[in-house]
C-alpha cells in the first residue's frame, strides 16, 4: 500500500474557505458534517475540510490580522483555537470535532501553512524531540500573502523531525485529509517548495495513517508534474479559482496541459467549486452575503469538466441552506457513477466555440460538449457524427434522459454530457 | 485506424545527419540500408531517413549555403537533385530509392523544413490545385538557423492544399516517414509552428498511407504535450543532441519531464544516437572524420535510458565501417525485447549519483540504475533493497548473465539495465 | 564638425506616414513642401520627409503587399517607383523631387528599411565595387512586419560596401535626413542591430553629407542609450504612437526615463504627432480618412511634452488642408522659443494627477503642469507655491498672455505651460 | 540648498563591510579613523562608515546569525550594541564614537537596513509619535539574504513616522553619511523598493543635517535612474563587488551606461574598493585573512574607472597596515584632482582589446586608455592618433611623468590614465 491508495478516486467533500474565509468557527463545522451525512454521503461526498487560521483566535474573514499571535503548542506547533472551537480546550486540538465527523461517517481534514510559525522562531521555542531550536531550522523564506510561518530547512535532521511531529500530532487528532498551502507553487520563489514536499510525504508516511495529502497554491508547474505525482494526492492547477467565466474558460487549458497526470492517487485539482451561497465572511469572490455569480448553463459546464477531467470535486458554499439546484449538481447519480469510474479521459477536440472531451470507463464511453462561445448553437453535424456516430441515441447524463444530437442546442457557456 | 497505429512501437532506423549533415548521396544511402538489411533488420530496424537538403544540389557538410537555389518542380515543391541522388532523374524524385529501400524489407523516411521554398514566393510559382500562387500563401516568417523557406498560411484553404501537394507528391514516392523541421519549437517565435503540424497531420492523413510524422527541432513545450500526442508519432525533447556527457546527463530531466506522454504511437524523441563513426562531412559535434567522445559507460547508459523509455532509437553514425562494440549496443535482443515490449515506464528515484527507472511489460519487470556521479560505485544496498528486493537474482541485460546486485559496482557514467 | 552638429536643434518636419501609409505620391509630396515654405518655415519646420516604400509600385496604404517585387537599380540598391514619383524616371531617383525641396528653402528625408532587399539576395545581384554579390553579404535575419528585406552582414568589409554604396546614392539625390527602420528595436532579435547602426553611420561619415540619421522603431533600450547617442541623431521611444490617450499618458514614463540622453545632436524621440487631419490612405490608427482622435486639451499636452522633452516634431497630418486649430499649434513662437532654445529640462513631480516638467535655457525658466487626472483640477496651491513660487505673475504661452496661478484651472488630459 | 549640495563632489572613504563583515568593533573604528586623519584626509577622504549589524551583539564575520536578537530602543529602533562599541552605553548610541570622528576632522556614517526589525513587530513593540504599533506599521516584505528587518507601509503617516524618528535618533548621534541596504534593488520583488526611498529621502530632510544618503544593493535599474537622481546621492550598479576581474570588467558596461546620470551631489556608485588587506573577518570575497586577489595593473585599471567615472570612492580594506602600493593608489594627488573636478566624463571607444574614457574639467583634458585584453599591448597609434593627437607629449597620472604615446605598452588587464 503507497499514499495512491489513500484516494483510488478523486477526493470529494466540503471545505470552509469560499463562504467562512480563514473565521470558520465549530458549530458551523458540525452543521456542515451533519448536512452532508444526511444528504450528500450517499454520492460519495466525505471530506469536511477546516481551511487556513483555525490557530488564530481574532479571524474575521478571508483578509488575514497580520502578523497576529497564533495559538501554538511547547513544541512549535499550531493548535486550534479554542474561542472558536470550544471541543477543543486544554490543548486537545480537533480530536473531539475529528470523532463528531468520523460518527457521522464522514472524515475530516484540516490546513496548514508550509513552514515554522514565525513566532515560533523569534522567541526560539523547542522543537519536539531534538535540542535544536526554532531558531535553528527556520529558513529566511516566506508566503507572500500571508505572514503566519517561516520556511523550514529540511536538509537538516531537526527540519525533517518538526514535520514529523507535525503530522503526528494531527494524525492524533484523527486527521484524514491535508491540505498544504504556500507550497506548490510560490510567486516570490517561482517554483514549488520541493523539499518541503517531500518531507511532508515522509512525515505523513511514518504515522501509518492514510492521510490524503492536496497541496496548494497553483499554478503547479507542468515541469514538476511527475515529481507531484510521485509525493502527493493531489495538487492545484491555478491561483485561487472564483466565479468568473474568464477564469473557468481558461481552465480547459490547464485540464488539457495535465490530463496525462490524472490516475488513481493523483487528482489534479481545479480548485474549489464557487457554487451557492459562498459568501459569508468571505471577502473575496464577489464578497459579503452573495450566491455565485455563474449561470446555471456555466455551473453545468462547470462541473461537466471537473468531472470528466476527475478533479476533486470540493464544495466552498454553504450546505445547511443550499438550494435544489446546486444541491442537483452534487448527487446526479449518473454524472457521479462517471466521474468515479473512469479510467481514461481527455480532450479531443478545440475550436473557438466547441471544446470536447472524451472518457471511458470499463463498461461505457463517454463525450462531453462544451460551448464556449458566446451564443446558443446546434452542436454541428460534423463533430456529433465525428465523436459521437451518425444518429445515435444517447444518454444525457444531467438531463437524464436518453436523446439524440440531432438538432440539439447547447446554450452560450453550456454543456452537454452524454453516455454513448 | 489513426496514424497512432503508424507507429505502435518506438521506430528504429538509420539518420544520415550525424555523419553526413546535409550532404548525403544516393550511393550512401543504398550502402547503409543494404547493410541494416543485412545485421539490424532482424532486431527490429528498419527506417532509413535522408536527413536536410536533398533538393540542394550543392550541400557539402553540416554548414548550408545560405540562400541557395534549390530543386524545384511547376508547383513550388522541393524536388531531388539529381547531381547527388543520380536515380531520381527526370524528375522521378526518390521514387526508385525509395522502391530499392522496400525491396530490402525497410521503410524510406525523408526530411522536409516546414514552409514553402522563399525561392518560389520570390518567384511566384504556382501552387497545385489552385490559381493563388506561392506569394498569396507564404507568411513572413522563417527558421532563424536555415534559409530555404518561409511558412504557410494554412489559415487560407490555398495554404492547406499546398500540404496536401507535398503530401501527395511524397506518398507516391514510397515514403514511409517524415521528419519536418523548424516545426516542433521556434527559438524566434518562442513555441512550436501548431497551424502548420495540424495542417501537415490533416495532408498526410489524406494520403492513405502511414506515413510515420516526426517533428523537430527541440525543446518541444510541455504545454504542447496533449497537442503533440493528437498529432504527430514523434517530437523532439532537446535541440540537438550531440555526443557530450552534460548533454546526455540533461536528457534524464526531459525524459522524467515528458514520460507522461509515451504510449503506443507518441514516442516523444530523445534525438538521434550519435554513437560510431559519426562525423564524415558533419561540422557540428566534434566535426571532421571523427567518432563518438561518448565512453562505453555512457553509451551504456545512454542506451538504457532511451530504451526504457522508450525514445525513438535513430543512430546518426555510419553504418557499412560500424565496430563490434556499437553494433552490440543495436543487436541485444534482451535489451529490445524490453524496448518494443514495455506498457509503463518512468523514473522512481534521483539522488547526486543514482538516478533509477523502472519499466514494466506484460510479463516483466525491468530496472536501470544509472550512476550519474563521478566515481565508481556500488549499488547502496538500500536502494538495491528498495527496487530490486532483498539479494535477489537478476538478469543483466547488457551483460546478459545472471547477477546478484550485492556489491555490484556501476562506474562513472554508467549503468546496469536488469531483468527483475 | 561631428554629426551631432547636423541637428543642434531638434529636427521639426512633415512625414507621409501618418496620412498616406506606404502609398504618397509625387504632387502630394510637393503641396505639403510649398504650404511648408510658406506657412511652417518661419517657425522652423523644414523637413520633407517619404516614409517606407517609395521604391513600391503598387503600394496602397499602410497595409505592405507582401513579397512584391520593387523597384532596384544593378546594384542590389533599391530605387524610386517611377508611377508614382513621374520626375524620377530614367532611373534619376528623387533628385528632382530633392532639388524642387530645396528650391522651396527645405530639406528633404526618406526613409530605408535596414538591410538588402529579399529580391536581390534571391536572384543574386550584384554589389557596388566588388564581385561579391547579394547572396554572400545577407544574413538570415528579417523584419518581422515588413518582408522587403534581409539582414547584411557587416563584418565583411562587402557588407560595409553595400551601406556605403547606398548613402552615396541617397547624397547624390541630395538626401538630408534619412529614417532607418527595423534597426532601433526589434521584437524578434530583442535588441538594437547595432553593427548595422555602426555601418550606417560610417556610410553617413564617408558621404561628408550632413544626413540626419534617425532610428526606428522603438523601443529602444535604455542600456543603449550612450551607444544611440554616439551613432544617431534621433531614435524612438515607443513603438508607433498614435492618437490614443493611454499612449500618450505612457510616454511621460519613456520621456522620463530619456532625458538625460537629451542634447544638442541627440534627440531622443517620442514618434510623429498624430493630429489634424491624419488618415487619408492610412489603415492603422483610426484609420480611414479622418482627423485626430485626440481633445483640444490632449493636444496641448502632447504638444507640451513633446517641446519640453525636446523630442523632434515630425507632424504626421496634412498640410494643405490643415485647419487652424491645427496649424496654430505649429506656430506658437513662444513655445517654439522655449523648444528650440532650451539647455536643461526634467520631470520634476508625479502623483496621480499631476505630472510636473521644468525647463530652463540661457535666460529663462519654463514650468508645465499637466493634469493626468480625469477631471478638470486647480492646480493645488502647495505645487504651485514650490515649482512657480507664491503668487508670481507667469506667462501661459499656449494662452499667450500673462496669468496667476492662483486658481488656475487645468482640463482633464490638458496642460499649461509658463514661462516663470 | 537640497539634498545635492551635500555631496558637490563624489563621496571618498573607508566602510568596514570587506575586512570585518558584520563585527566591526569601536576600536577598530577608532583606529581607522585615527589613521585616515592623518595619511588620508589632506587627499579629500573623510568617511569613516560602520556597516551592518552593529546592533547585533553576537556578530561574528560577513555570515549573519540568523533571526537573532538585536539591540532595540523603546521605540523599535535599533540602537548600538554596547558589547562592542562601549562608549554607546546607557543607551548613548553612537554619539561618543560619531564626535571622536568629527574631533579628527572626519565624517561619520552608519549602514542600516530597509524597514523595521521583525522582532518589534513579532512583539509589537511602539513607534515615536503615535498610538500605533509596530505591528500596524510592517509589511510583509523581507530582504532575502537576512532576516533582521520587515518592510515598512509608508502610505500610512505612521510608516513614514518611524522613519522619521530613525533619521531623528541618527542625526542626533552626529551621522553625517547613511548606508541604506535591501532598497536600491531587489531579488525578490524585482524592483527598487521606491515608496521607501522617498519616505527616507523626506525623513531625512526633516532632519535639516547633511546627511548623504547612499542606496544598496545593485543592481540598480536603468528605468529608475531618474527617479534616484531626485532622492539619492549614490546607488550600487551592480550586487558586491569583488576582487575578480571577470567583475571588474564587467562594470565597464555598468559605468557606459549610467554616465549620462552623474552631476554634482549624484553618484552612481560602482562599489567599494575591495583592495589592500581586506580579509579580517569577512567571509565572501576571498575570505579569511587575505590581500586582495587583483594585479597592480588591475588595481590601476579599476581606480582609473573609478575616478574618471566619478564613482564614490570608498575603501573596504584595512588602514593601519596598509601597504605603500595601495596607500600611494589613493593619495595621487594628479588623479584625486581629476576626480574632484571633472564636469563631464563618457565612454568613447570600446572593442575587444581597447576601452576608452574621456573626461573634462573646467581647465583640462583626461583620457584613460584600458587594456581588457589578455596580453601586453602597445596602444594603436590610430586610437592615440584619434583621441590624444599626434605625437604630442601627455601627463601620465600615475606615473607622474611626461611622456608620448608613441609606442607606450599597456599591460593585460591594466590601463593608463592621461592629461592632455
């Protein structure tokens, strides 16, 4: 058994970001796991996912308190802030909010910053099992966007053993999923943080437990592609992704650039779904109290993509008051049955206005028409007898229902997706 | 059938680049395809490609003369010249070599530089099948490192249809693979020629006949990596490779980059072997009448990276004067089997010194530790342990004998390809 | 005498570019010379300048007809289209057309595109005073927006021999200024062709001739600067300006960052003034026929920056329908003192708004404020009391008369310009 | 009076960077200082500059000890180590050390970093003047290569504030010269940090002190010279210089191409003089105890450069023992009086072999002719010819001597420095 075991398909469930920003508080998490037992397990949706400052008692929304206190351990190490998640007094961390959400049959994950509290390394506090210091093995690098943690140097034994007790402490908790962040790609250092990679695959790998390990930000570098393959579960494709056309047309390119690096284990991320209510205390996206600002036809679009391409599929909204139709997007058995079952994909086809893909799975073939272009059209005769056959019937897998392309119009910014 | 079936595994042939840049002559070429005829044709090789500047009546060595006229026929395309290759007289082209290459049981590949001839837009020849002429389709832009052409604007139906006239014209002279140049990366216009490949796939396809597409030069962009494998059988990692080890020690970063992208049909190109007797009239490389600088150890691993992963195997040197020890590196029939029978391949490991692949067939497994340090060493038991399993018998390829890997010693530069 | 002696003050002219794209003719030419002499001469206007492609017969606008054969003389030199230019005929060139200029009290430029033309190198012609021809002396090297030329190679004392025969030629129709294009910046070689610049001068040297040179087309590079005063008399800063604001408002950045390459004989230049009357058998900029699409009040800030900053004015509208507006711009003899006469000049402030220049000669100080803003503003007290000092009575010279600054209003996108 | 006249001519001193790297102790200060007073101010030296951390109890060599504590005052600023420099006790700062220089007839300078010390705003500590924080006031940008210091949000009154009350605390400690490093360029952020410039250029106005203001590291860009010229009195060209030629030839093209912004009270500055005795304590350069690597000819080489390029002269060896060659380098009193006096300077040959300088002051002519090939060379008589005259008898400045050019050999790597 490797790490690729940890997620034979792609990774699916809820993460707090899009609509709590870095402020989500427990009950808010409860009520998300309860929602998505009840309603969501049945497709196959599992992870619930605390995002960025679950240490930082004073968070407010998706703009950080610079260079605030975090609450930290003896050991250097984040630990969760109690103010906002009560289960977690006397130091015990998320291991009572871990159990609520393994009842629910459900597992949880959390979010970490690449590196060293920065605290940490200026008042030199210990580090779990060495005598080494804080001091000693933060690294002069930071995130450029958030100003919590230093890097930390794993060419020394003591850089590697703080990541060790780092996972150990949350493999404690009960973690089931971590997402990494400042590390796929940086801005200031135009590259992944490699060795830090693979120090957090070490460290994962010696607690035994089967920790699916997504790391962030995007643009992941294609020149590193193998190397991803070979240290995580799944990695992002681009920079923050929101509910803007501009940037979900320009996600065919990067399906397209990294098809060649999906398999079981490796799920390419095309970021979070913006679906929904996703504006609590988010400020960025469209900010405040808002509900995406897609159009149904760019939702269906949307998700026709993430799932043939087998991109986790992780929902920013908020599930206690989701509406039918978002709610539609996220257990369409069919659509799902797909997405779990592939085990090839890929574009075959580009022009300004159609994009299309294909997907098989053991049993059956699939092709989904894009319309990207700004006006309704009738998908041309040419490319349904090309990829799809003169005259078939086939099963529209949104619409549930078996139809022929003749004649079939896919709306500006819409899809189609068929079984053949 | 798609012309992925053109190419079902890695081709293997014979280049006259190397050795004889770009003034190769029929006599040259009949020696070398009658002696693989002889000793290569059973180990699988069979494509024998007449590299730049067969249409230059007065090419000399690996330095072209610039702005020269060339063989022309009424439709702007480049013919023989017949002062050099003496049976395509009357303008028969190279059907009768090519007709002398398939009596022996080979395949005929020919190179062609993207564009059409700038003597013809500068002369306004005509172009088949239609009343525009050459000036109406050619673009204003060039190869920076050869002055025969300009490019096509295959935007116009005119500009496809002038592909589709080479195409044709090559077709009925037998020939069973094309290399196009100035195609795959453009150092002036910082990506690859796409238009044109397209236009180069569709014209070929209208020919019937499965005709292998090669493009060159490197680097090829990994972005283009899904676009190369929708269009040709074969692109170019690196600019040219020649026989220096910094050359040969960078190829693992393109290979393990590009890995991804092989499967039956797309053999992404490590460039020819520049082994033997390589320069005859070559300038380039160490030039004059010279042979490989490349040591045994290198060419051992040299052979066994392209061969696990499966790169295209073109040798540049000459054939009819070949030594008994580069003849071996082509005629190890337990090192081919392995080559022409993978299904995965890909890099596992990388240090300072070890570097280590793996492949894998229907029935086998397959390791190469290559020793990419300066001195001699012994396999670390650790990683023999890791990859191989503890104190197992293997088989070594190159040796083709039964070893045990403890204390096995690899030299500098060198490798161990085995049979698990 | 060095060249810098030919343009001690900034070159003021007339260019057919603007209005008549590639395609002015001979009568047109001569109106806009007679309105200069009687209208433009007193101020100091006295350039006459044919932009690109005289020596094309077919010539329509500012769109090139590609690859099309032009007008050469036995010596690979390229020579007037006589259709167009009647008074050229019998191969005299523009000597005519020059002598009828100078009659007028004028000077008279054209302009070349670095380089031979593609025709010679491609039928191999010959080169004045040697029996190498065109063929030995081109280098492989283009334009990227126009296909008239290749590259010469002068590091062969030929390649130096073919400049030299072409200012010979250009000196004895009596040519003062010459426009060199393709060789101050290139997008394609990302530099300056600077051994071409090198030769040029030379060629210029040997003629004893006073020939402005000036260098297009921007941008050039900073890091040249020094090099580009030792060789030129003008050089662009920008590529093609026309009558757009966010071009304009970028130039104070270029300005900015020239002016100290500023002096007499160098005059580092912001490209032809795209006002009045500017599209006749243009296709660029508005295109059409039509008149500037810039404010009264953008006018007089281009026009105070392009005389503070001292940048040549070469006015690209036509004359002899010019309106007054227009015409009064060019005829401003305080600013036209101030232009001419100054020794020193310098952004002094920027914010958001405002961008502030001061000018000084011999016996006077000159200050512009140039509102950048969106809205018409007072000019804020604290700037005025610190670059004009308090209350002072100023001279406006655009307005012609004496001003306080007190509450002085400056339009959105306008300018006003004093002498202290 | 502004900024300008505090450095009518180019700075000339000694800084403790080369010999001692961040540990330079008081009497070591002291003895340089007591030294330059009397063998090199009557030649127009007279700073005495401390470098880097000397708040830094611990320093050690040119390698900072990472994320240490430093010496802080109640209002985040950092104040002198005592440990090292004993008369800054009771918080005295560098008062005693700065009147024992001014005693000697000498100036006093300090270096310090862009921004404010981490640890204030990791604890928070207060800013002069204001309610605010240092947290409030940091911005989270660092310097890469050390990890004192955060940026510093000037568009908030309180960032410029605290640097108003650094300027404040160093004019009353007597500082007549201010070092400022991570400004003038950035690795990280790829620019000048620009905002900060400006908000130290109007703290130190404040201060109504002559203080120099001096911008580190290079290299400093082009676009921006202008932007220096108006708020610095020098800037580094390029990263640390040292003693190897490759460097030093280098600088040729750094000085061509920031000659045209040299004028009375700005410097463009090549660096230190890494020359004499310049290892104690230092790490980078040669390391170790060490002389410096350069010839005498290079030596001469480089102060010909310096001094006719008017670069700040600032000396990075040891003076106490310095030797008779280097001390006779920087008391020249022929050269020193070009330097002091030239009112312009330029590049006026360059090839392979040959770089010539030309300089003028209100009374004289310079040329300075380097050899940057590798082997002896008698100066062309073409190039005397051109730039001195024919056969005309010259002042040599470092010979001291009258002498003809005629067959005058200047050696590899050397040069030789001319009055007319």
């Amino acid at each position: 058994m490797t790490f690729l075991d940890f997620a034979k398909t792609p990774p699916m469930g809820w993460n707090s970001w899009d609509c709590y920003g870095a402020s989500v508080r427990e009950e808010e998490v409860r009520d998300h796991a309860l929602f998505m037992s009840k309603h969501l397990k049945p497709y196959g949706w599992e992870y619930i996912v605390i995002d960025i400052q679950w240490a930082e008692p004073k968070a407010k929304s998706t703009r950080y308190n610079q260079f605030f206190p975090l609450n930290m351990d003896e050991y250097s190490r984040l630990i969760t802030a109690a103010n906002r998640f009560p289960s977690s007094k006397q130091g015990q961390g998320f291991k009572a909010l871990g159990e609520y959400i393994h009842q629910l049959g459900l597992k949880f994950g959390i979010h970490i910053m690449r590196g060293i509290p920065r605290q940490a390394v200026h008042q030199n506090t210990a580090i779990k099992g060495t005598d080494k210091r804080a001091r000693d093995i933060a690294m002069n690098n930071i995130c450029p966007w958030n100003s919590d943690m230093y890097g930390v140097n794993v060419d020394l034994p003591e850089g590697q053993l703080y990541y060790d007790s780092l996972m150990e402490l949350y493999a404690s908790w009960g973690v089931d999923f971590i997402k990494v962040d400042d590390i796929a790609y940086s801005r200031l250092y135009d590259d992944a943080h490699k060795k830090e990679i693979a120090a957090i695959r070490k460290a994962i790998d010696k607690t035994k437990r089967p920790i699916v390990l997504s790391l962030s930000p995007g643009p992941a570098q294609l020149k590193n592609g193998m190397f991803l393959q070979d240290h995580a579960n799944m990695w992002r494709l681009t920079d923050d992704f929101w509910d803007h056309w501009d940037a979900l047309y320009r996600m065919f390119d990067r399906a397209a650039e990294w098809v060649s690096y999906v398999r079981p284990g490796n799920w390419p991320d095309c970021d979070m779904l913006p679906l929904g209510h996703i504006g609590i205390r988010a400020v960025d996206g469209g900010g405040g109290d808002s509900w995406t600002r897609f159009t149904k036809d760019e939702q269906y679009l949307l998700m026709s993509l993430w799932t043939i391409f087998q991109s986790p599929l992780m929902y920013g909204g908020t599930l206690p008051d989701i509406d039918d139709f978002t709610l539609s997007l996220f257990t369409n058995e069919e659509v799902l049955d797909m997405y779990q079952t592939l085990t090839y994909r890929r574009q075959v086809y580009r022009d300004d206005n159609w994009i299309i893909w294909e997907g098989r799975s053991e049993k059956d073939e699939y092709i989904s028409f894009f319309n990207v272009g700004e006006s309704n059209l009738e998908i041309p005769r040419e490319l349904s007898d090309r990829f799809v056959g003169m005259n078939r019937e086939v099963r529209d897998l949104w619409g549930k229902k078996d139809i022929r392309l003749d004649e079939q119009v896919v709306n500006a910014h819409g899809a189609i997706l068929i079984r053949k």
